[in-house]
C-alpha cells in the first residue's frame, strides 16, 4: 500500500500544479480536511478555493526532494518554486 500512496502523493500535487480543479477536488474525500498554520482547518472546497486563488496569482511548482510511506502515512521533504504573474 505504502508504493501506491506514494504515487497518489505525485499525482495530488502534479493535478494541483496542473490546475486540474475538477481532477483536484475529486481525488479529495468529502469529509476532506485541510489544517495549515496560516489559519484554521478548511473543508474540501474551501481547500480548493484557496488554492485555485492562489493560481491566479502564481505559477507554482511542487518539487519533491525525499518522500517516505509507511502504511496509510506519507511524508514528504519539498520545496515550491513560484513567480508571481
């Protein structure tokens, strides 16, 4: 399971990159909860939202630089490059 949760990682912030929103939401579950430091925890659409505003703003690019699965948990070491439009 840990090799397929890897590749679900890839794939969730490729179709984020892409600003896939429809591929985006889908691959997140209703009940779907975002937790940043920058504010509190936000649903599925909300999550969504944000990021798709953040878009508009910005052309972003995850770069992962170490990913580690165990089970049902990845986590990832990444930088995001960024220019502002």
């Amino acid at each position: 399971m840990s090799k397929e949760n890897k590749e679900f990682v890839r794939e969730f912030l490729s179709t984020m990159d892409a600003q896939d929103w429809d591929s985006f939401t889908d691959m997140m579950a209703p009940e779907h909860r975002f937790h940043s430091p920058l504010g509190p925890a936000m649903g599925r659409d909300e999550h969504v939202g944000v990021d798709r505003d953040f878009f508009k703003s910005f052309d972003a690019k995850h770069h992962i630089l170490d990913m580690v699965a165990e089970g049902d948990k990845v986590a990832i070491r990444g930088k995001t490059t960024m220019v502002h439009r």
